[in-house]
C-alpha cells in the first residue's frame, strides 16, 4: 500500500505569545493542516505525537482537538521522533489499524527554558563528571572526528555557514545575518572544540502532518501528497559512554533499510535535511549514509557541497543552526522535505534525524 503525506504546517515558531503551551502548537500545527486537505479533526482516527514536555502527547494532542482515536502512539525517541511517528503510522494505515493518520509536534522550549522543557537522564557512571549535556556528548564526537580524519574546526565552521546561506533566502528563519567561518571560529567556545555557532538555536514551535493511503487521498480530490517511499530508524545506546564508537552511528542501518525500500540510492536524492543540533552531526550523517567515504564528510561541507548552488542542497530552510530548532527538530525537517517536492521541482527528498547524544536515528526517503 502507497502511503502519502496529504496535508503539512507549521505551528507559530521564534518566541510565541506569553502563555501558549506545548498542546497549543500541536493542536494549531493540525489544525492548519488538516485544513490544507479539506478534513477535521473528526476525520483522524491515528494519533501519533511526542514531547519532552508531554510524556502522554498523543492523549494530550486528543484533548486538545477533541477527537478520539482508535491509534495512539506516544514513542520518544528524541529528536527524530517525527520520522520514527511517520514509520509507525505508515504501518498502522497499512493494518488497517487507522485510515487517517495525525502526526503532530509541539515545543515552547524557548518561552520556558531548555532544564523547564527537558529532563536529563544521567547515567550512572557519567553523573560523578557532571558533563554538560548534551553538548559534551557531540563535542567528544567532533573531537574523535578530528582525531581520527584530520576534520578541522573549519569544516565543522563550513556547515553553520552554509546552513546561514540558505536562512538568508527564508524569510521565516530565525537569523539571517551574514555568518562567516570566521565568526564561527572566533565564537565564544562552549565545549571545545564546539562553540556558540557550532550549536542549534533554541526556540518554540512544532508542526504536523496528516497520512492516508494514496487510494484514499485521490477519493477525497487530494492530488499532490508526497509519497513515503522507504523509512526506517535505529538505535545503538542510550547514553554517549557506551556508544559503540564515537565516529559511526545507527543511521548506516536505518540509511541503508530506507533506501533499500525505496529501491534508491544517494545519487537519486534531490535534497536532503540531515539534523543539525551541532555541526558535527551532518558531517556524521553524509558518511553513515554513504553520500561520502567515513572521514570525507569534513571535505564535502567545505567544498559547498550543502549550500545554496550545490550538488547536494542540504538543510534548505536554514536547519536547526539556522531557521528554527524547538526542542526536537524532526518534524520541521520533514515539514521542509515536502515543501521542496511541492514547490521547488524535488523528485526525492531524504530526510534524517537523530535522538538523544548520537543514540537514535531515522532515515525517510519521499518522492513526488
């Protein structure tokens, strides 16, 4: 069965008005895009949804449309929770299990403050060194990057940089000045080798999406859904110090399951937007899913490779470094792979995201 995304929106993104929750953006993101196809919420019977601010989202999402679904599912996996919620639902619509589905995030990690908005679990045998997390966790992978592939702080500086190129055609991106290598590498450090403009932003916002099979989307006149072509995640560890190693991630597993699905490969992508908490990862990311060899991924973001004018237009909207980062930025991430097929002529967009301190990734390939 063809399964499609029928409707995408965000909800109200940067700093949002005093008082507005988590639930609220949830519920004004799907709101948004059920009207983009012509349902309501009456319509939605799969309710799929996460927040470190909401351990039952997808209930409170319920609540807060009044609908009652007979799928729910609250799964967190981090930062790609969104694309794990887009496997997930895809199989439900498959089963049968629902017939349309509701994809929705919502973060005001901004409003309140990131220790308000996200509990850390520390682990045992971490806690007695206080790392602060988790920004030490990425900047021990940057440095084992460096150690092992000769990565410079250039080339990590090489992806803020590009990320800034795209924000700076996006009205809606939350900085648009100028940004050069240099004033990433003359940013204050923050946990070396990463400094300020090595970490995502932080604001509030969410989004949603609404899923159908492709059958029932041209029954209701809904011509220009997006096709989940392959999707598939994985995970490794829960916490940094037993990461297998510091410089391969899951994401060569749920890559190669995605594209194997899909009967694609790298060459085949159009665009694609890798998680970009920190610099290092879509350095991590363009190896583990073989757009480059293990140690190429520094080269290739410095070569403009990822910016506006490149072979591989990556992070379009201006990523999590540039545009919007609220909390867990899967969901804007797919958000923008849609708008690319819909709008800028994409044939296959790839989306990746990543959870935790390198812990769970998520790979989706859509098509036209």
């Amino acid at each position: 069965m063809s399964v499609v995304i029928a409707g995408a929106a965000e909800s109200d993104l940067g700093q949002v008005a005093p008082g507005t929750t988590p639930e609220d953006l949830m519920a004004q993101a799907s709101l948004r895009a059920l009207a983009a196809c012509g349902l309501t919420p009456a319509d939605v019977d799969g309710l799929f949804a996460a927040s470190t601010q909401l351990p039952w989202a997808s209930v409170s999402l319920g609540q807060a449309l009044r609908t009652r679904p007979r799928y729910s599912d609250s799964t967190q996996l981090g930062g790609g929770s969104a694309l794990a919620h887009l496997h997930h639902a895809r199989t439900a619509i498959a089963a049968g299990a629902c017939d349309v589905a509701l994809i929705a995030y919502g973060s005001t990690q901004r409003s309140v403050g990131r220790a308000a908005a996200s509990v850390q679990e520390r682990d045992l045998y971490e806690a007695p060194y206080r790392p602060p997390l988790p920004i030490a966790a990425y900047a021990l992978a940057a440095a084992r990057h460096m150690h092992e592939f000769g990565t410079t702080p250039k080339q990590l500086a090489a992806v803020a940089v590009s990320a800034r190129a795209w924000a700076q055609g996006n009205e809606r991106a939350w900085v648009r000045e100028e940004l050069t290598v240099d004033d990433v590498l003359a940013a204050p450090r923050v946990c070396d080798p990463l400094g300020v403009r090595d970490c995502c932003l932080v604001t509030d916002g969410g989004g949603a999406l609404v899923l159908m099979a492709e059958e029932r989307a041209h029954a209701l006149g809904l011509t220009e859904g997006v096709r989940v072509l392959g999707v598939a995640e994985a995970h490794s560890h829960r916490h940094i110090t037993a990461m297998p190693s510091l410089v391969h991630t899951a994401a060569s597993e749920s890559g190669a399951r995605a594209f194997a699905e899909a009967g694609l490969g790298v060459g085949d992508v159009d665009s694609a937007q890798l998680y970009d908490a920190f610099t290092i990862t879509p350095i991590l990311f363009l190896e583990d899913l073989g757009f480059c060899a293990k140690g190429d991924g520094g080269p290739l973001a410095e070569s403009g490779a990822l910016a506006p004018g490149g072979v591989l237009p990556t992070n379009t909207n201006g990523g999590g470094l540039s545009y919007q980062h609220p909390g867990m930025n899967g969901m804007l991430m797919l958000i923008e792979a849609v708008r690319r097929l819909r709008e800028e002529g994409d044939e296959v967009a790839l989306v990746h995201g990543n959870g935790g301190v390198l812990s769970t990734q998520c790979t989706a390939i859509l098509g036209r």
